[in-house]
C-alpha cells in the first residue's frame, strides 16, 4: 500500500469512528431512577422539556453538560 491508500484508509476508520460515537449520543437513554418526566440526578429533579423527552433522555441540558464533562475527562484520567 503507498501512504495515499493509507491515509485513505486512517480517514475512513476515524470518520467512522467519529460518526458511531456522535449516534450514541443521540440515542435514546434509560436510567431506572428516570420517572417519564424529570431530571434522574438526586441533586436536581427539574422538570424536562417536551424537547428532551421526545428524544428519550433522562437528564436535564445542565446535568448533561456536567455528565459529558466528567466521562470526558475520566476518559482522559484526569481527576475531577
């Protein structure tokens, strides 16, 4: 192979990759605390939007934010 098929071929696997972990976001959740209609984190039980619900996710915009931040950075082993 020269190094054109190969960068081909490492921009194929890193958009794909990219692309599977972006889906996952978007995918429905499912937490055993979540009641249909609020926030599942102790701390916070507000009230979801339409918007959130119909896109099956169990936290508000604030606690998610602060979730992906933590998963990011223990991703990274970076304590919080």
């Amino acid at each position: 192979m020269d190094p054109a098929d190969i960068a081909g071929e490492t921009i194929d696997i890193c958009t794909a990759d990219a692309l599977r972990r972006q889906l996952g976001k978007s995918a429905p959740e499912f937490d055993a605390r979540f009641d249909g209609s609020r926030c599942v984190e102790p701390d916070c039980g507000v009230a979801l939007p339409i918007e959130r619900l119909n896109l099956g996710k169990v936290r508000c915009v604030d606690c998610q934010s602060l979730a992906e931040r933590r998963r990011a950075l223990g991703q990274h082993n970076i304590p919080t």
